[in-house]
C-alpha cells in the first residue's frame, strides 16, 4: 500500500523542509549516483554549488516552491550531473538528496542539460519539491 497524505500535511512536509534549509541554502550538484542517505559522505565529483537567496522557499499545498536560486558562474568540474544535496548555509550539513536527469527523464531534479562544462554557467531558474503522496 502507498501512503498518501492530505493537503496540510503535506504543506507541513514542505515548510519544514524550507525550515530545515534555513536561509541561504546550498544546492551541491554532483556526478555519479546519489549516496544511500544524506548521511553518508558524497559521491562522485562536484560540479558546482548554487545559493539560495534568502529563505530556501514557502509551502503551499504540498509544493514547496524555490526562492531566487543564484547561479554558479565558474563550475568547478565538467561531468554529467547525476545527483544532488541540499545543504544548509554552512555547506556540510545535508538536508536532503535526490537524482538528477535532464528535462522529461523523470528526476527529481530535472535540468535543460546535465552536462556540467568547468568555468561555465550551472543555473536553476525554478525549483520545487512535492512532498508525499497526493
């Protein structure tokens, strides 16, 4: 069976998400496959790391939708971006991972393009988490 939640719980999910986060989260995109839990150390090399301007975002019916994301204009290596983690303001606290694949390929992240070129532009121009089952 499948849980599924209900609108207020899920906005719940959502907030404390944002909350977690804190202001001027970190969202750290790396090569390879996401880890087993943010506990364990990451994998793969970093691509690049992109700043939340101010709140990581607000909650409402279960979506948690981005703030203003602040690009990464010199990535740090090339590589195909797999996974990432969203990191509290202080950059080694992980508040939580998922998988990246290009735009339709069904990720929890999806990008235009997930070929990280170094030197270039990593940039997010919307994001959102949907929390539980609906």
């Amino acid at each position: 069976m499948t849980l599924r939640y209900n609108t207020t719980l899920r906005t719940a999910q959502a907030t404390a998400i944002a909350t977690e986060a804190g202001t001027g989260a970190q969202i750290k995109l790396y090569t390879g496959l996401q880890p087993a839990s943010v506990a364990t150390a990451p994998s793969g090399t970093l691509l690049g790391t992109l700043v939340v301007a101010g709140a990581l975002g607000t909650g409402s019916a279960g979506v948690l939708t981005f703030n203003t994301v602040t690009s990464d204009t010199s990535a740090d290596n090339s590589g195909t971006a797999g996974w990432f983690r969203l990191m509290k303001a202080d950059g080694t606290t992980g508040v939580l991972d998922g998988s990246i694949t290009p735009t339709g390929g069904g990720g929890d992240m999806t990008l235009n393009t997930t070929s990280v070129t170094a030197g270039g532009t990593i940039a997010i121009t919307s994001g959102t988490i949907t929390t539980g089952n609906a």
